[in-house]
C-alpha cells in the first residue's frame, strides 16, 4: 500500500499523466505551481526566521531566568543544532518520503509545524513561571524539528515537481520555485524582526504607564513627553525603564510570542495549498508529436542510423573512394 502510494506521490490522485509534461513555459500559470511556490514560501519562511535571531533569541528570552545554563556556548551549541537538525530534516525526510509519498510527507511538515510554533510561548511561559530546565529544553528540541522541516521541504520539492508537472522539465521548474525561497529568505527574518519590534514598543508603553515622570526626568534628563524621540535613539530601552520600576515583571521573554503565532499560521497557509493541490489540467499539457512528425523524426535518425553504418563498413574494409581511385591507378 505505501509503495503503491508512493508511486502516485503520495495519493490523492494528482501525479501527472504518464508520459505527459508541462512545459517549463506554461507552469506557472498553473494554479499548482502557484500553490507549491506558496506552501514553499510559508514553510522557509519560518525557518529562515528561525536561523537569522536563534543565538539572541536564545540570549533574551533565557539567560537572565537560567543564566548559570544559557551562557554565550550554550546559544552557539543551539545554532550548531538547528543546522544539524536542517541536515537531518534534508536526509530523513527525503527518505520517507520515497517510502510513503511526497504528499503526506508535505502533510507532515505543514501540519507538524503548527504546534511546534505554538508550542514556544508556552515553554517560555513556562521557564519564567518556574524556572525549570524542562521547558528550555522543549523549546530547543520544538525549534530544531521545525528547522528539520525546512530541510525537508528543500530535499522534496523537486521530486514533488516532478510528481505534478513531469520529470521532462523539473530542473528549470524547480528554478522558478526557488524565487520563493529568495523571497521567504527575505520576509521571514524581516517579519520576525518587525513583530518584535512592534512587542517591544508595547512593552515600552506599558512600562512607561508605570514610570514616575519626576524619576523619568531624574534618569534621562528629559521629560517623560519626550519619551518616544528617546526610544528611537535607544536611550530609553526596557531594561533602563525596569531600574525606575523594579516591582513590574520583565517583558523581554515575551517579545517573540506574536512572531511564533504568525508562523504557525504560515504553517497553516501552507497545509492548505499541500490539500487542496490537484492534477494539473490537461489544457497545460505539452503537445505530443502528431503522427507525421513523429514518422519523420523516426526515419531521420533511421538515416543517421544507416549512414553510420555505412561509414563503419567502410572503414573495416578500408577503401574509401579516395583508396578506389588510388587501386584503379
């Protein structure tokens, strides 16, 4: 049964026609192309994010609740995990994807992402509640399989190409999907960094309701009203505002939270274009050769094939025309 699943992609019913081809031309007008380029840009997306802000990421939100574990080595052992586990990802699912299908390996990335995604603010809640160990170590496992599914996306994705479109053309197909790994490579870290940013500046203004103007003006030299010139020039940070009022909890551990979301969503955008993925119509099919064409090329390399021939023969015997003429004389 799974071999007989992989043999169609996966199931589903939307591998291309046997002997049929979509032209490297005509696919991405295809509403499949279309869907696997997004289900690419979603899933890269997430892990570029993830690679771009792994080692500070791992900094801000644990070292100051675990310092004595989330030191400058521990962040950079994460970074060598997450690149570990992108080459797994690349191995490993590439492998079961031979076995069981490129569409339920694609439904395993997608869907599995989501509660990885999830799962982060709550660990990270967790470790600032409790202060354990366990949820940092939740976090770090959560966040090198998501990355492992990026690697796998990039293993699979050709052969998922030549699943849907033809093994005729996939190379240069496969080139036009890459544009939205270029894109994702882009989005992703400068999404992540926009939503954090917009966090932070939540949590400035949250902190400076609490803020006494006259020890405002104490600290920076400046009137509270001035406060967000200040935070523009990195005057006013978090950390700063904290010292002014000690009793209020650190809101750095949840700058990432609305990141996490949003990418679990990514992940959800991308489980549905894997779903709803179907057959390409045969409108997008390249033309097979007529009869006549296809007789004329066959008597054109039968040509080729006996002049050939011919020209073995006649060096086995050795008389050419010009050794004819030269007997003859």
């Amino acid at each position: 049964a799974a071999a007989a699943a992989a043999a169609d992609g996966g199931g589903g019913g939307f591998s291309i026609a046997a002997g049929r081809n979509v032209s490297v031309d005509t696919v991405m007008r295809t509403p499949q192309w279309q869907l696997q380029a997004t289900m690419f840009f979603c899933i890269a997306c997430g892990g570029m994010a993830m690679f771009s802000v792994a080692k500070p990421m791992m900094g801000e939100l644990f070292s100051t609740t675990l310092p004595a574990i989330v030191t400058s080595a521990f962040a950079t052992g994460y970074v060598m995990a997450l690149s570990a586990g992108n080459l797994f990802g690349r191995i490993g699912l590439g492998l079961f994807s031979d076995r069981y299908g490129r569409r339920l390996a694609f439904h395993v990335m997608t869907l599995g992402s989501v509660p990885l995604y999830l799962m982060v603010p709550f660990c990270i809640d967790q470790v600032v509640a409790t202060g354990a160990t366990w949820p940092l170590y939740a976090f770090s496992g959560a966040t090198v399989v998501a990355v492992a599914f990026m690697g796998g996306t990039y293993a699979i994705m050709p052969a998922y190409e030549a699943d849907v479109f033809g093994a005729k053309y996939v190379g240069p197909i496969h080139g036009r999907t890459l544009l939205a790994s270029s894109a994702a490579s882009i989005v992703g870290p400068a999404l992540l960094l926009a939503l954090r940013s917009r966090s932070e500046q939540s949590a400035l203004d949250a902190l400076l309701a609490h803020v006494d103007p006259d020890a405002f003006m104490q600290a920076f030299g400046a009137p509270l009203s001035s406060a967000p010139e200040l935070i523009a020039a990195k005057t006013v940070t978090i950390a700063r505002l904290l010292e002014l009022v000690p009793d209020v909890q650190d809101p750095t551990p949840y700058l990432y939270h609305s990141t996490m979301y949003t990418m679990s969503g990514f992940m959800l955008a991308a489980a549905a274009c894997n779903a709803v993925l179907k057959r390409v119509d045969p409108k997008y099919y390249e033309p097979l050769p007529d009869a006549a064409d296809a007789a004329a090329t066959r008597a054109a390399a039968a040509v080729v094939v006996d002049a050939s021939a011919v020209g073995d023969d006649t060096d086995a015997d050795g008389n050419d025309g010009d050794g004819d003429g030269a007997a003859a004389g």
